[in-house]
C-alpha cells in the first residue's frame, strides 16, 4: 500500500496559511498566493527593518544637534569631541540623556567643551600664523 504525506502536507500547508492571516482574497486563501505574498512579506520586512534603524538613527542625530545647539556648539564638533577623548557612548544613549537626564548630558558636554576650546585656540593661532606668512610673502622686498 502506498503511503501519502497528507498528514505532513496539511500540517505545512496550515502553518503557511497562518502565516497570511489578515491578508484580503486570494492573498490569504490560494497557496501558491499565499507562499508569493509571504516571501514578499518577508522581503518587505528585512528591507523595513534597515529603514527603521535609518529612521532612528536620524532622529537620534538631530536630538544631538538640537542639544548641542542650545549649548552653543555645532553636532560634528561634540561627536568628533567624543571620538577623540574615547568616552564611547552611542546616539541612542546621548539622546535620551539630553531629554531625560540634562545634567548627566551637561557633565559630558562639558568634557567635550573643554577638548573643543583647546581645539578652538590651537586653530585660531595656527591661522594667526598663516596670516603672518601670507602677509610676509606678500610685502614688497
């Protein structure tokens, strides 16, 4: 006597048609639809989820820059600060800092700030020097 996979095929075709569940028409009823619009569902899904991150990494940036603006300084310059002095702590955490928890934030601000001004000074000099040399080079002999 031949034996079939009816049990099996039933069980697979049912987890697959739970899977559709909500989708209109043939989307949640037809097998061959149903496996199209699920692979198309998952497609959609891995794609989103990279958006998503996007999105709030996006969101992160301009709460940074919103904070460091009524500060005073500019986003590149605060981020550059952290990179350099090694204090690694990612957007999300410094976002919510800035929101929640203002005078944690303004500690950090204020290690960057003091890294920021030697930047400032050692910056300002140098273009003094520039200046000189320009200057130098450009009067009559």
């Amino acid at each position: 006597m031949r034996t079939t996979g009816g049990a099996a095929r039933h069980k697979k075709n049912k987890r697959i048609l739970k899977q559709a569940k909500g989708n209109r028409g043939g989307r949640g009823n037809l097998l061959r639809t149903v496996k199209e619009t699920n692979l198309r569902s998952g497609v959609y899904s891995f794609r989103d989820r990279k958006v998503r991150a996007r999105e709030f990494r996006k969101l992160w940036i301009t709460r940074l820059n919103a904070a460091c603006r009524q500060r005073g300084r500019r986003y590149s310059e605060f981020i550059h600060a952290l990179n350099t002095l090694g204090i690694e702590l990612d957007r999300k955490s410094l976002s919510e800092m800035a929101i929640h928890d203002e005078a944690a934030f303004d500690v950090v601000f204020a290690k960057c700030e003091e890294f920021m001004k030697d930047q400032d000074s050692k910056r300002q000099s140098r273009e003094a020097e520039e200046k000189k040399a320009r200057e130098k080079a450009a009067a009559p002999a």
